[in-house]
C-alpha cells in the first residue's frame, strides 16, 4: 500500500543515518501507557512518552491487500517483580492498543507524520519470569477478528426487545417476510 509522505521524511530517508523509533500507547483502566523505543521522556502529539530503549519488543506487523485479521505482540522486559500483579490487573481484553513508526531528526525531534503501524484490541497477556525480572508480552488483535465471530442478534420483535424494551419498530416484521408486494405497474 503506498503511502503519502511528507517532504521532511523523503529527505531523512535519504539521509546516509537513519534513525528510526516506535511508538506504542495502550488503554488500561487506570489510564493510557505510552512508551517509545527511545531513551528518556519525549513529546509528542500533545503527550509525554516514556522511554524504554530495547527493552521494548514487537510482534511482525503485516500489512497485505486481502481482508486478513492479524495480529502482533508487544513485550517489556526487564520489569520488576514487583509490578507484574499490577500488569496482570490492569490487562483487559478489547482494550485498544496502537503502533506508530516515526523518523528522528539528529537533534531527536520527531519528523513531521509518524506513520501508524498498527491499531488493535488486546487480547492475552503473557507472564515469563526468572528469579529477578520478567517478561511481559501482551497480544493485540485486528479489529478484522470480529468478522468471524457469529452475531446472535437478528431482525426480530425479540431481539428487538432485549436492546430497546417497549419499542415496536420490528413488531411486524414476521407478518411481512411473506407478503407479496406490487411495486410500479400492476
């Protein structure tokens, strides 16, 4: 899929350096994580990120012309012990999480446009610990994935009811699924 670029980041392409971050944000209940690829703290789209350096991983990120539900992973490492229990509570499923990739200037200011990589619902999280930090690795998938996911509501009085109690708009609708109607010239 081609994308539009702004003049700024056709020319850090060029550039002979390339310096490429990754930007991850992640609703939780107590409020939105948002980490970067970098080190220290640094603004962005109005909001201050965190830097985690390489103790930030992700998943492959696919991007295909066919209607495909993917998915990817974020991982932390190195988190304390301590903080697992808390990643483990606030880890909820359909909780959106999203990825950008951004191009860095020399003086590490973000060049105009990052691109968004990734947008989806979490979905597991996963534990891996050894005796003094772990690994926590959370799984984000499409929002695709719900296309094979089996609807049971219908266009009926019924379901109609459970949604919206008192509302008639589908009260006749079994007693017009038959009926022959003549439209135009008889």
């Amino acid at each position: 899929m081609s994308r539009d670029i702004t003049p700024a980041v056709a020319t850090a392409l060029n550039a002979s350096e390339l310096q490429p971050a990754i930007f991850f944000e992640g609703e939780f209940p107590s409020g939105a994580v948002r980490i970067w690829t970098g080190v220290g703290p640094i603004d962005w789209d109005g909001k201050t990120w965190t830097g985690v350096g390489v103790l930030l991983g992700l998943g492959a990120l696919e991007e295909t012309s066919d209607v495909v539900a993917s998915g990817t992973t974020v991982s932390l490492s190195g988190v304390p012990l301590d903080l697992v229990s808390l990643a483990i509570n606030e880890a909820r499923q359909g909780q959106a999480g999203r990825i950008w990739l951004a191009l860095l200037s020399e003086e590490r200011a973000i060049i105009a446009d990052p691109v968004q990589a990734f947008t989806g619902r979490l979905d597991v999280p996963e534990i891996a610990q050894d005796g003094q930090s772990c690994r926590i690795t959370i799984s984000y998938e499409s929002r695709l994935i719900d296309l094979s996911t089996a609807r049971n509501w219908r266009y009926t009085h019924e379901s109609q009811q459970v949604l919206h109690p008192g509302d008639r708009g589908f009260a006749h609708v079994t007693a017009i699924q038959d009926q022959e109607i003549t439209w135009g010239r008889g």
